[in-house]
C-alpha cells in the first residue's frame, strides 16, 4: 500500500462517524478550559451550574460547546 492510500485510509477513518459513544453514560455539552494553563474539564464533571475555577492558577474557566453534528471541533 502506498503512503497517500495509507493517509487516505486513515483521515477516512478518523472522520466516518461522529458519535464518538460516551464512556460514562452522561451526554456532554461541552467543556470548561482555561486558556492560560490549557486546562480542561468536562461539564459533567463539575458540580453546579457555574464556571467552575482552573486546578492550576485558579482563574475562571470558560465554557466552550462541542459539535455534535459533524464530531469536528473546526
């Protein structure tokens, strides 16, 4: 197999479905990331409603939705 149908074959694969399942049961929104130290937390990790706080510098976090529709975070 050629080095282009090996890429090929693995971008196709990478991309062919967009449910990637959920391990824990609970259908995720999104995640909480803090820009500064690349932090990132679920949203069904965190308790409450609120940005939670980032482990390592203690800023607020920023909620960020994650596409469902495509899988791609374009």
């Amino acid at each position: 197999m050629s080095i282009l149908g090996t890429v090929r074959d693995v971008l196709k694969a990478s991309t062919e479905s967009a449910n990637r399942g959920d391990v824990t049961g609970e259908t995720s929104k999104g995640a909480y990331w803090c820009d500064d130290c690349s932090e990132r937390i679920r949203d069904v990790d965190v308790a409450g409603e609120e940005a939670p706080n980032c482990p390592s510098c203690g800023d607020e976090m920023r909620f960020e939705r994650s596409q469902t529709s495509t899988g791609c975070a374009c």
